[in-house]
C-alpha cells in the first residue's frame, strides 16, 4: 500500500501556501499602517484596526493549521507564548490561534489507516477489539483514536500523518517564508528566528514514535507510584516507527482547568506541573522540551497526566547540578560568583565578555525571580512580560552566539532548548496565576549535597 501525500501537500503547494500567507499578512499590515497613517499623520504597529489583526490570525490559523508539521507547531508556541504581543491585540489573536492548541483540521480517516497498515501489516479493527474511526485529538505530527485492546483495556493510539515527513523537509527549505509571517503578525516583538531554529533542532526527532515510546517508558519508570504525576504506558507490541499505543488517560484540558477551576486548585496542580518539568531536569538530567498546553491532561483523581515525549532533552547530571550550585550561591547572596559562572553553566561557547556576562546575570536572574526568596510568588502577565522584555534586550546577543560560534555539542543545544522550555513554561504558570512558595519546591529538587 502506498503512502499517499496527506497534508503534506507537495513541497510547491506548501511553499504557495507559506507565500501567499506572508504576501496576505505584510500587505494586511501595511495597509492597516498605511490607513493610520493618513488619518492620524503617523502609526504604528499598534494602532493597526483590531479588524486586521482578526483577519490575519483567522487566516494564520487556517493555513498553519491545515499545513500541520514546523509550520503548525510554530503556530502553537504563538498560541500559548503570548506576552510579545502588545495589550491592544492579545485578545485578538490569543482567542484565534488557541484553537491549534488541542484541535486542527482533519486528515480523512481512509489516508491514517494507510499508515497504519502501512506499519502494523493489518487494519486496526482487526488487531483492536474495538477502534473509534474519529479521532480524540490531532496536532502537528499525528492524529489519536481511542481504540481498546484485546484484553479489554481501552488505549490511545497515535498514527503519524502521512506524507509529514516531506511536509517538515519542505517547511525547513521554506524557513524565510515562515519567519516572515511569525514576524510580521508578532509586530516583530518575538524572537522568531531562534524559536524557529530551537523548533528545528528537535522536530526531526519526533517523526520517530519508537524513539518517542523509548522517552516516554524512561519516565514511566521514573514516576511509577507518583502521588500525583501519572504517564501512560507505552504497549510497544502496538507500536511502529508511525503508530504509537498508550494507556488511554481522561479528563479535563488545561484551557478547561485554566477558565473553570478555583484558584487552590489551580495552585496545586500547578505545583504538579512545576514537579514534572523541573523536577525531572533536577532530579534526573531530563527534560519535556515541548510545554504545550495540550500535553497536560488534569485526570478526576487530582493527578496530571503528561503526553507526548517525542521532544525530550537528555543531559548528563552535572548540568543539573552545576545549575543548583550558582543557585544556591545566589540564595547566599554570592552574586559575583553567579554572574562568573552562568555562561558556562548556560553552554556558551568560548569566553563570555563583561557585556554579556551582565546580560546574562541580569536576565537568568529576573528568570529566577519566582525562587530567590522563600516566600510565596504568584506567576502573571506583568512577570513573564518583563522576562521577554528582558529576552528580546538579548536578541542582538543571540543571533550574534548563534552565527559567529555557534552551538556544535549536543548538550549546548539543549541548554539553548531548556532556555526556551523556562520561558513558554512560565507562560503557562502565568496563564493559570499560578501561586506558591517555589524556592521551597525548588529546593527539595536539589541533590542533597547542593541543598544542604
């Protein structure tokens, strides 16, 4: 059985339609500015008609999320990281863009079982005791459908897209196209071109389930018996390179516990949430490099279940640890020793300059706010607004590391990641106004020698 071309559309078609979608979005805010202009005598990004901004984050929102792969999952980063944009508009695109978050266009079911058969060798009413033809949840990589084993235990099953694969190689051929719209419809207030590269580095990865089985069963093993973090297991005998069967987990999305639930309850699951992501770089050298608001499931027990693993961050535990010690010097009040020690601890490559050893002091220590005292600190809008404010001041820097040393180890480039993963994290706190005594939490993350 062949694999048909799916959503990747061919790489013309994709190329059109990132074309056209950037052609639409700088005209539409040209326009807008041009309009201003002529009424007021001069504008500016942000007094563009909300009308136009409505207009392109629908259109974003079309052809992104019918486009799946780098180019929906950028959309997604935008949907949920949104303290670049300024207050006027927010609303605008934030109540767009979040339908990419846990819902996008559907591949027809006729083109999924190709891959499906294409993997297992038989169609999955006949290796399921039962298989739901509509899918619970799609994204960028795959679509999910319930189905239920042999033995009578219910199971999500996860089928790649087909044609992807060409779909991500000719979305990396077209990163220009893409940074342009990012750029355009951000008002050039969001650092693209490293999200895009950060994006990049990983996705490939990703096309992979039996590499994603691999880190999931390395953090079931890890939360096996966790009072309150709970990860699927992986059924690998259901599982192929595009095909990946878990344990079926139900209950309530983040946007649902965000919008509906008491502030308590928000607290505390936030403090799950803050456990898994921080916790597991602390304790164990890894990190979910993908914070999606999609991936935490919030279960009717009080437990959170964390999906997808197809982006995980291994490093060796020094990392961690030499991590703990410039915090642990910083909570001593030893600054000059922290502002000496971030670069490497961050993977700068080559010898840091005071300018930029002032940068990065300035800004890993604002990013550290929520645990320099020990004191409850709730998480919001001002916060993680004046942390990109104080990323972009850096954006010359970057682009400068980037081009002119580069990041050639591994371990680099997942500092570069972990960086990004602090931040959209800290939206996701922010979203939930999350509060708690963090540096407490923190603390007992630390291996003992550091803590003590």
């Amino acid at each position: 059985m062949t694999e048909s071309k799916g959503p990747s559309q061919g790489r013309l078609a994709r190329t059109y339609r990132l074309a056209r979608l950037a052609t639409d979005t700088s005209a539409r805010l040209a326009l807008g500015m041009a309009k201003n202009a002529i009424g007021a005598g001069q504008a500016s990004p942000g007094e563009i008609d909300l009308e136009d901004h409505q207009k392109i984050a629908a259109r974003m929102t079309e052809i992104l999320g019918g486009m799946k792969g780098l180019a929906m999952k950028a959309g997604q980063v935008l949907s949920y990281v949104d303290d670049w944009m300024p207050d006027e508009v927010r609303p605008t695109y934030s109540g767009v863009l979040s339908t990419l978050q846990a819902k996008a266009p559907r591949v027809p079911l006729s083109e999924m079982l190709n891959v499906f058969v294409d993997e297992v060798g038989e169609p999955p009413d006949e290796v399921f005791a039962r298989f739901d033809e509509e899918p619970i949840a799609a994204a960028s990589i795959g679509q999910v459908y319930r189905a239920v084993l042999p033995t009578g235990e219910p199971v999500a099953v996860k089928i790649q897209y087909p044609g992807i694969a060409r779909a991500i190689e000719s979305d990396l051929k077209n990163l220009d196209l893409l940074e342009t719209v990012l750029r355009a419809s951000t008002l050039g207030r969001f650092d693209v071109t490293r999200s895009l590269q950060d994006i990049k580095t990983k996705i490939s990865e990703e096309l992979d389930y039996e590499v994603e089985a691999r880190h999931q069963q390395r953090f079931t093993e890890l939360y096996r018996g966790h009072p309150s973090i709970v990860i699927p297991r992986v059924h690998t005998e259901y599982s192929r390179r595009r095909v990946l069967t878990t344990e079926l987990l139900e209950g309530r999305t983040y946007q649902q516990v965000r919008d509906e639930a008491p502030q308590e309850e928000r607290d505390r699951l936030s403090q799950v949430l803050y456990e898994f992501v921080f916790g597991s770089f602390h304790r164990h050298g890894l990190f979910n490099a993908d914070p999606h608001p999609g991936n935490y499931l919030f279960l009717p027990d009080g437990r959170v279940g964390f999906l997808d693993f197809g982006c995980v961050q291994e490093f060796s535990l020094d990392v961690p640890r030499g991590f703990q010690r410039l915090v642990a010097r910083l909570w001593a009040g030893d600054e000059q020793a922290v502002r000496e020690g971030l670069p490497a601890a961050l993977g700068y490559p080559g010898d840091a300059s005071e300018e930029e050893k002032d940068f990065f002091f300035d800004y890993v220590t604002y990013l550290w706010r929520p645990i320099v005292e020990d004191r409850p600190f709730r998480y919001d809008e001002a916060y993680t607004r004046e942390v990109y404010r104080r990323t972009a001041a850096g954006v010359k820097l970057g682009a400068k590391v980037t081009v002119t040393r580069g990041y050639p180890d591994t371990e680099q480039r997942g500092l570069a990641l972990l960086n990004r993963l602090q931040f959209g994290f800290a939206s996701i706190l922010a979203g939930l106004k999350a509060e708690a005594n963090w540096h407490r939490l923190l603390r007992s993350f630390f291996h003992e020698e550091v803590a003590a």
